[in-house]
C-alpha cells in the first residue's frame, strides 16, 4: 500500500517550570539523550517525511538540538503559550506546504514505541480523519477523558477542567498523541476557539470540528507507561527507569546474561553483542559497543568505547573516550583507558593508567604503569610496540616509543624511545650491606632498654 506522506508536528514550546531547570524541559535526558531527542527519533524511526518543531521564544538550545538530531527539521517559535492548537498553527507554514498525514507529538513524551504510532497511523489506512492515542490512567486527574459511543468512535475530548461529573469519571484519556487525515486541518485549527476553563486553544477540539464536518474519529489504546509525559524530576526518573527496563529486557533479548540486571545502566545508544556476559553495577555511557562473548565484571564505568570479543574487562575499570580494546584484552582493575587503543590479546590487568597510546598485540602493561601523556600543556602519544612488557611501575612520559618484544624494567621512568627486543631499565643499581639490618636491631633495641 503506498502510503500518504507524514508530517510530524513536535510541541516543545513548555517552559517546563516545575523542573526548575536553567535547560528547556524538553533538553532533559532519557538514556543519556534528551526527551527531544527520543521524539524526533521515534518520528523518524515510522519514516516521516517531514518534520516541524515547536519551540518557545528563547529556546535556542532546543532548537540545535532538533537540528543535530533531523537536519531537515524545520524549526518554529511560538511566541505565546496559548495553547496547544495555537501551538501546532505556529508550523502554519509547513501544513500548509504538506498534502498527507499530520502526526502531534509532544517533546515531553520520550518513551512512545514506533509500533504505537504505527497502530494510530493504521486507523487513518482504515479511513478515520482523526486517530488519537489514548491510555487507560491509573489516576485520570489533570488528562483530558476519550468520550466514546456504542461502537468505541471517538465523539469528544473533554479536559479535565472542564468535564461533567459522568465524564471526570471516564478514566480512558488522553495522551496527546493525535493523528490527522484531512483536507482542511488547517481551517479546522483556525476555527478552534478559546471558550473554555483555561482560555486556551484546545488542539482536542479538533475532534468535534472535525466530526461536524463527516469525518471519523478512532481511538488507538496503548500503556500508560508508553505515554509518560515528564514535568518534574520525578517524573523525569520515573522515564529513566522505564526506559533501562525496557533496555534491559532488549539487551537480554538480544542474547547477553546481565546477573542483576536493575543494576545495570545503559544509554539509548549502546551496543552489546551475543554471550556477552555483565556483571552487577556497570554503567554504560554515550557510545559504548561490546562485541560478542566479552566478559563485563562487577563495577565499571565506560564513555565511547569499543570492547572487542572476548575480552575481559573489571572489576573496577575505566574506559573513557576513545578506549577501543581489542579481541581477548584484560583490562583489570583500577585500570583506566582513554584514547587508547589495545592490540589483540593486550593485557594491562591491575592499577594502571593507559592514556593516548597505542598497545600492541600481546603486550603486557605491569601494575602501576602510568602513560605520562601530558605536560600542562600538550597531549603525547605512548606507543608499546606487539609482544613488549612493560614491568611494574613504570612511568611512560610520551611522546615515546617501546619497541616490539622490548622489556621494561619496574620502576623506571621512560624518557627515550626503546628499540625492539632491547631491556630498558632506569634506576639506580641495587646497593647490598650483608648483616647491617640485625646490626642495625640489636642497637635498637640496647638503645630502648637503656630508655627505660
Ligand atoms: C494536554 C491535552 C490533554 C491530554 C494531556 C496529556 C490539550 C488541550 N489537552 O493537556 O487532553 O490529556 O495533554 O498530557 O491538548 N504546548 C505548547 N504550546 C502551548 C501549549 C502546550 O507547545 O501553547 C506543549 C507543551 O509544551 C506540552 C504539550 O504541548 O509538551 C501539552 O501541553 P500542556 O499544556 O501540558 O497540555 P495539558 O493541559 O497537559
Ligand atoms: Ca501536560
């Protein structure tokens, strides 16, 4: 079936004031990605073919954000909250530039799974001129109430502030999410008036204009959960952590054991690979990927790396921006990684820190070894070349080369390049006094007695 082309219309134009935040609301992040974010994502995931944003005077920060995000979005301002049929006639222009279907969303709403847009999109292929989104609340306090008739047609959106007692007692509401079929949806929206307890332009009128003029009006159901919407912190941590359950079930889905899985904590963006195995309390930051049957121990930290299969990474490590560790690297604990990459099978496995280097395969980074990549001033690059050692303790003050198959010495501070399959050693030789230390007792402990 070829389909009618889409227009998402995004509202994000709400100061957001119960966040008491300096950032708009619609910034705030699910998953490390901003609720923005998430919604023009989940409109481009069902194929819109244009997309239009609702900002607030002043939000230039959610409007880079839209940009990054879809390039080809169109952003808008609306000057006043007057409501939200006032707000999606601030994108005027791009209605009236589009003949096909109009899909609302809004930008606080960051959990909506593309498959419950499908279904509302399906009721428009059905014929319905309009298909609103609506959840069964546990507390319908605040939402405007779906008013059905026999047959479950939609007749009316009620607000809440302004129902009767038959209808506060609806407990089918509205989600926000509304989906148009119609030729005159811009002349509908003109004649939404503001008559009503909040003296706002109610885009939930739409449906009895609409309804007046012939059309049909569907109602598609989904989980409350899938139609969050965050005004506060709370509610704000309320996403989160539906967001990481769902993650969670995906990723284990997906083929990896997590052992305590509510301890693990992913981003929108990470990657994890099949027999993968994690452990308790990891956090997974921005840009993460874990190739297949790697070992992830208890109490990690990780930001835009990559782990190669079968590596072995933890308990208690580091990998920062950058990290990309090869097949089979152990990296142990308290080791931490930053713009490094680690060869096939390096080891670095106790105390250390590896920042902009290069590890060859098989080489060995003893515990201690510090990479001495910066002078207060500039970053160097530490290059290990496959098969060195390096022995515990050592300081590594780049730039500097360790040649392949070399050996360090522990303890030394490497200031030169090392050639290949040379010892490298930088410290003072050992000094020995046969029978100083018993010497040494004895007169001590004469000393104390005469003490007392
Ligand atoms: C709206 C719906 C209500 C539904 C509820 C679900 C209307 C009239 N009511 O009510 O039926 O149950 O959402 O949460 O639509 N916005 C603008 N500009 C405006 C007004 C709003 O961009 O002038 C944006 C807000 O930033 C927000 C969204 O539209 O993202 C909803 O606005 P809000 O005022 O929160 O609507 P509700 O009264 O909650
Ligand atoms: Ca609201």
């Amino acid at each position: 079936m070829s389909r009618r082309p889409l227009l998402v219309v995004v509202l994000a134009a709400g100061q957001g004031t119960r966040m008491k935040s300096a950032l708009p609301k619609v910034l705030h992040k699910v998953g490390g990605r901003s609720m923005l974010g998430h919604v023009l994502a989940v409109a481009q995931s069902i194929g819109a073919d244009a997309l239009s944003v609702v900002v607030g005077p002043g939000m230039d920060a959610a409007r880079a954000e839209a940009i990054a995000v879809a390039p080809n979005a169109k952003v808008f301002v609306q000057e006043k909250q007057r409501g939200t049929a006032d707000a999606v006639l601030a994108a005027r222009e791009a209605l009236a530039a589009h003949s096909g279907d109009v899909l609302v969303l809004y930008a606080d709403t960051p959990l909506l799974p593309p498959e419950t847009l499908e279904n509302l999109r399906a009721r428009l292929d059905d014929g319905a001129g309009i298909a609103v989104l609506g959840f069964e609340a546990a507390d319908p306090t605040g939402y405007g109430r779906l008013l059905t008739d026999g047959a479950g047609w939609l007749d009316a959106i009620r607000e809440d502030k302004d129902a009767n007692e038959t209808e506060l007692r609806v407990r089918l509401c509205n989600s926000g999410v509304m989906a148009f079929r119609l030729d005159n949806l811009l002349g509908i929206l003109a004649r939404i008036g503001n008559k009503n307890a909040k003296g706002e332009f109610y885009l939930t009128d739409a449906v009895e204009i609409a309804r007046a003029g012939g059309a049909r009006a569907a109602v598609v159901t989904c989980s409350e959960d899938d139609v969050l919407g965050v005004n506060s912190r709370e509610q704000l941590a309320v996403a989160e952590g539906i967001f990481q359950k769902r993650t969670r079930l995906a990723v284990m889905r997906d083929g990896a054991t997590l052992i305590a899985p509510e301890t693990v904590w992913f981003s929108y963006d990470t990657k994890i690979g099949r027999d993968v195995v994690i452990e308790p309390n990891v956090f997974f930051d921005l840009g993460v990927t874990v190739e297949d049957g790697a070992e992830i121990k208890a109490n990690c930290h990780f930001e835009r790396a990559r782990i190669g299969q079968n590596a072995r990474v933890g308990p208690f490590a580091r990998l920062r921006p950058g990290a990309v560790l090869g097949a089979k690297v152990h990296v142990g604990n308290f080791v931490e990684v930053k713009n490094s990459t680690l060869g096939v099978g390096a080891k670095a496995n106790h105390l250390s820190y590896v920042g902009d280097g290069t590890v060859g395969a098989g080489a060995n980074i003893g515990a201690g070894t510090i990479f001495c990549n910066y002078d207060g001033f500039f970053k160097h690059h530490t290059e290990i070349g496959e098969g060195a050692f390096v022995g515990s303790n050592t300081s590594l003050v780049a730039p500097v080369k360790v040649g392949n198959r070399a050996y360090i010495g522990s303890g030394s501070v490497i200031t030169k390049n090392v050639p290949d399959d040379a010892l490298a050693l930088e410290r003072t030789s050992q000094e020995e006094r046969p029978g100083w230390a018993a010497k040494f007792r004895a007169m001590m402990a004469k000393r104390k007695a005469r003490a007392g």
